[in-house]
C-alpha cells in the first residue's frame, strides 16, 4: 500500500466542469476502510498545514488587487463548505468542490472507490477553465504550490489512515 500519492491521467472531459483546459489528477491506495468521499474531503482540507495558511494568506493578498475573490470571502458566503471551498455536489464516493470567478472556474473532486485489484483508492481531481488571461497567468504561477499541496494533504490523510488501521500493540 502507497502512502504516497501518485500523479494518475485524469478523466477529460470530466462532468464536474466539462469544458476544464487544464486538469491534473492524484491517487492514494489507502488501507480498505469505509471512508466515504466526504470524510476523506473533510479530513484533507479542514485542517492546512502552517506553510499552507501562510501561502493562502499570500495569495488573497495579491489576487485581491485583481479583484478576486479571497479565501476568507468563500468562507463568508452562504453555502456548506468542506474547508474554505463551497460543495457543488456530494455522495458518499464523489464530493465536487469548487467555484467560478472571473478568472477561472476552479473544481475539486474527491473520489473514493474500489478498484479491480481490490485496492481502496482516493482521488482527488482539480479542474480548471481559465477565462481570461489573468487566468491563465495565475494558474501558471499556482500550479507548482497546487501540486505540492495536494499530495501533502493526501500523504497526510494515508498517515491517518494508516495509523487508525494499525493493529492494536500487545
């Protein structure tokens, strides 16, 4: 079993955001269990590492001399969230995540399953369509901090995974 996450082909065209130009995708095995795909998204991203918050606190910084929304205005809005993102969508194997701006539209999708060789699998999906070219500059700036970020959360729910399936010690 791979506490590493891995960087998988992701699905495209994929129905949570269709006409997405850019997307990438991750893969834990986790230990079978049954996590659902909204605990897996609850535990990833409701609790940021230091230097995570502190990358977030930068970037609301600089997008908001863009006009962009910030973190800290997604968690004002109305809507249920997992983290700071708003729920699109949810069921027990896929959570959607994510929101439109004027820059790009933006969607997470946590997906836990069984797979053919009878490994728990969770994926977790991002979706991009980038509007303008503010979109695309900014996605060309993220993208590195995204990626690094993802399988850290990821590594990080394979250790809680890991530890809560260990055997009892004698």
């Amino acid at each position: 079993m791979s506490a590493r996450p891995l960087m998988v082909k992701p699905l495209m065209p994929h129905p949570a955001l269709p006409d997405a130009d850019w997307a990438d995708c991750y893969e834990l095995n986790i230990p079978n269990s049954d996590l659902t795909a909204i605990a897996a998204a609850r535990t990833m991203l409701s609790r940021f590492p230091f230097w995570v918050r502190l990358l977030i606190r930068v970037r609301d910084a600089i997008t908001g001399l863009f006009g962009l929304r910030s973190s800290s205005a997604l968690r004002a809005e109305e809507l249920e969230k997992i983290g700071f993102f708003p729920v699109v969508s949810k069921s027990d194997d896929q959570v959607v995540l994510g929101f439109d701006d004027r820059h790009l539209d933006f969607r997470v999708v946590i997906d836990v399953r069984n797979d053919d060789q009878g490994r728990r699998l969770v994926d977790a999906t991002t979706l991009v369509r980038r509007n303008i070219l503010l979109g695309r500059i900014y996605l060309a700036i993220i993208t590195p901090f995204h990626r690094l970020i993802v399988v850290t959360m990821l590594a990080d729910l394979g250790k809680r995974m890991q530890t809560v399936s260990l055997p009892p010690s004698p």
